[in-house]
C-alpha cells in the first residue's frame, strides 16, 4: 500500500470515528488486529457491539465504497469479530456489522453510514 493510500486511510478513519461519536456510538477500539484480519473500528451503541469498516473512494464512478466490502472481506470481519467477543467476554452480547462509507469530494465528503450492513455466513 502506498504512503499516499495509508494516509488517506487513516483521515478517513480519524473522520468516520468523529462521525460514528455524533450519532451516539462508543469508539472501543480503533485498528483491532488479529493474524488474519483488522477491524477498523469497534464501538458500542445502544447495546449492541458494532464492528465498523471504514470504505472510501474518490468517486463512486466504478460503484459506491460500501459495495467493496465483498463477501471475502465480509468473512473476515467475523471471524476478528468473534476473537475480539472472546476475547472481551462479550459472546452474549448482540452484535452488528456496520460500514461508514466514504467519498471524498473537493468541497467536503460525503460521509454515509449502513447500519447492519451485513450478516456473517457461518
């Protein structure tokens, strides 16, 4: 990954973090890394343990940064999620997959968020 690109990716976290605390979350951990996966972020709300990864793009001309969180990446959010529960003795807790979806204009972002964006396969 290039400078530029981890750069970017960082901005785009720090900016989703800020967005997820105005709507109510509770950033818990941010970049959770296990040996096979990273979980960009992991926050609370409303009781539910949220597993949050951050997409951005410059433009949504080849499709929207939620649509690259492909079924692959989908498994490994899970199977992190599940070490991250274990760890914390969280199992009982309810949980949900969410993505902040972010693309970058020349004005400002627009910065959108899909609550239970997927479920896991089992």
């Amino acid at each position: 990954m290039s400078k530029e690109n981890l750069n970017s990716g960082k901005r785009s976290e720090a900016q989703a973090e800020l967005f997820l605390k105005r709507r109510g979350y509770v950033v818990l951990e941010r970049n959770y890394k296990t040996r096979s996966a990273e979980i960009d972020i992991v926050a609370r709300e409303k009781g539910a343990i949220c597993f949050v990864e951050v997409k951005s793009r410059s433009s949504e001309r080849f499709g929207s940064p939620q649509e690259a969180v492909t079924p692959a990446k989908q498994a490994k959010i899970a199977t992190a999620a599940r070490v991250y529960l274990q760890e914390h003795n969280l199992l009982e807790r309810r949980v949900r997959f969410d993505v902040v979806a972010i693309v970058q204009g020349a004005g400002e972002d627009k910065i959108s968020l899909v609550k239970g964006a997927f479920e896991p396969r089992e």
